[in-house]
C-alpha cells in the first residue's frame, strides 16, 4: 500500500485542493483507493491575485513566482501533515498552477516548483506532469483519463466540470478524453461581479435572460468542430469568450454561458450515447445547470459523495504520481494525442 498527496490548483481558483490516500493493487491487478484526508485551502486576495495575473508578468517575474509559489505549496503540505498527524506519506504530487498552456507552439508552464516542496517536507515530490506529454505532440491534457480508467472504470464516461469541462470515456477499447468547454473560469468571472466567487446553485444565471445571438456566436466557435483530442486554455477564453459576452449586464451572461455549455456537454453525451455519467469538479453544485444537462442529454448524471465531487482531480494526480514512482503509464495518448503512452512527471 501507497500513502500519496495530492496537489491540484484549478484555473477557476476556488483554491488549492489537498487529498491524503491510499492506493493498493490487489492480485488481480486491480487497482483500489481511499481518501483518507482532503481539504481546500482558500487563496488569500494576494495570492488569487498573483495566480490570476501571472500571465501578463515579465519572464524574471515568472522565475521568482514559480519559487515563491513551490515554497507556498511545500508549506501548505507541512500544515496538512501536521493538522492531520499524518505518519506515513511515501509521496508528494503537485500539478502546479497553468499559466499558459499552448501545446501548438510545444509549451506549456505549471508554475511551483517541486523542488522547493521536498526542501520544506524532505519528502519525494513528483511534478511537471504535462511538459512531457506536449513535447511529444499532445495536447499535455487531459491527464486524469488514466484514474478515470483504472479507479472509475464502472462508468460510461466521466465528466469533471471545473474551470474547463472535460470528459474521458472508453470507446473501441481507448480511452479517449478531451476538453468540451469552459464553465467556471466564465461563470466565476461574472459572479464576481456581484461580489460573488461563484453563482451558487446558479441561481443568478436562473435569474438573468439568454442573448440568444451571443449564444449562437458561442456555439459556432471553431474549437467546437475539431475533433479530439483537443484542450482548451485561459488565453482562448480572453481571446473567444469574453469578447462575446462583454456588452451583456452580467446576469445575463451567466444565464447565456450556462446554457451554452449546457448545450455543449448535453450534444457531447448524445453523440456518444452515453447513459450513466460521473459528474465531479465544483461545476456539480450549480443545481440550474446540471438540471439542464440532464433535460438536454436524457442521461443518468452521478453525483458522487461530496469528497469525490471536490477532490477527484487531486486524488488522480495523487495517484499518476504513485504509477510514477512504479515507472507505470500515466498518460494514455489516445487521450491527448501524443505519440505514444508514457509515464511522465519529474521526481525530486
């Protein structure tokens, strides 16, 4: 048995997920888990601040944030250790925080350094877990088809609605996965505007009218074509998305960006005839929106208990790290397009 943390910052910043769990493969090669302690860590107005603005600084700046920032989480571990009187902990995996991610120019950067996480516990660190992937043509996500496959496998699909929706599904014995479209890096965004982090229940999209011009401009987005595996970032959002919906009150575009992705994800579990859903990320809580993919897709969303809801993504990269240390697959190219499966990550 495998004691593992799990370290995941979402585009969204709703804050810094933890989850503490173990992680044994039975004689039949099946591999099973249990959180045993998970929590969020709420960003301070300075840090949301810095994370959120980290795209415009100069390269020094970047430099001495992706420092800053890894000493931040190693300190974050310690008090999760020490809170929870943890004893055994083999590993530490931190996904780190996106500042861009272009896999068509061969980059992406996921600032924290790993390094300074295993000088503030002196405990193994595995990171980086996307540059790999893209160097070798992939789109360096989505990662987490490959615990949707071997912890969630009972599942047609699961689908995690975060700052972006993805999905990851087995089809003709592959396991594919892709992007479908940005939920809470949009909504989040407007319901700050009512001095809000989120529209919660999404009751304020409830309450505001469709532009259903905008609405037909969104859905006629060209990322919406391609086929995938395909991935989506920050940087499209501020160039597609915001644009669309500025000259809209912002009621109005949240009820419109909801029923836009609502559309999307619904046509997604059409065209792939899907009938039972795993539906996690912080997307699940926002009631008017799940109820709406419900309607549109006729399909039987699960909700999971609200540690899987909330940790799903920190606990799978709890677990590529542990397949790391095992130098086992953890990224599966029919998912994100890259030449070949391959175990990836950096160990500190």
């Amino acid at each position: 048995m495998i004691h593992a943390i799990g370290l995941m910052s979402g585009t969204s910043l709703d804050g810094l997920d933890l989850c503490f769990a173990s992680f044994q493969k039975n004689e039949n090669g099946i591999w099973k888990f249990e959180i045993l302690h998970a929590e969020t860590t709420k960003y301070s107005s300075r840090w949301e601040k810095k994370l959120r603005n980290a795209n415009r600084l100069t390269t020094e700046e970047i430099c001495a944030l992706n420092s800053e920032y890894g000493f931040y989480l190693g300190d974050e571990v310690h008090q999760f250790i020490k809170k929870n009187k943890l004893k055994e902990v083999d590993l530490v995996a931190s996904h780190g925080h996106t500042v861009f991610h272009q896999p068509s120019n061969k980059f992406t950067l996921q600032i924290g350094d790993g390094r300074a996480i295993r000088i503030r516990n002196n405990i193994p660190v595995v990171y980086d877990f996307r540059s790999q992937d893209v160097l070798m043509g992939g789109n360096g996500a989505p990662l987490v088809p490959i615990g949707d496959r071997l912890l969630f496998g009972e599942y047609d699909a699961c689908i995690n609605l975060g700052g972006f929706s993805n999905i990851s599904m087995e089809q003709e014995e592959r396991r594919i996965a892709f992007d479908i479209c940005p939920v809470n890096i949009v909504l989040n965004h407007y319901a700050r505007k009512f001095k809000k982090n989120y529209d919660e229940g999404g009751m304020m999209a409830k309450g505001g009218t469709v532009d259903e011009k905008v609405l037909e401009k969104l859905n006629a987005l060209s990322f919406y074509s391609k086929k995938p595996p395909k991935s989506l970032g920050y940087e499209w959002v501020e160039k597609e998305v915001f644009p669309k919906l500025k000259r809209l009150k912002p009621e109005n575009a949240l009820a419109t960006f909801t029923e836009h992705a609502a559309q999307k994800i619904s046509e997604t579990i059409l065209n792939y005839h899907l009938k039972n859903v795993l539906v996690t990320g912080g997307g699940a809580y926002n009631d008017f929106m799940i109820s709406k993919i419900k309607h549109k897709s006729d399909a039987s969303l699960i909700l999971p208990k609200k540690e899987i809801i909330d940790y799903k993504e920190a606990l799978i990269f709890a677990f590529m790290g542990v397949l790391r240390l095992n130098n086992e697959v953890n990224v599966l190219s029919s998912s994100t397009g890259s030449s070949h499966d391959h175990c990836t990550g950096l160990v500190v």
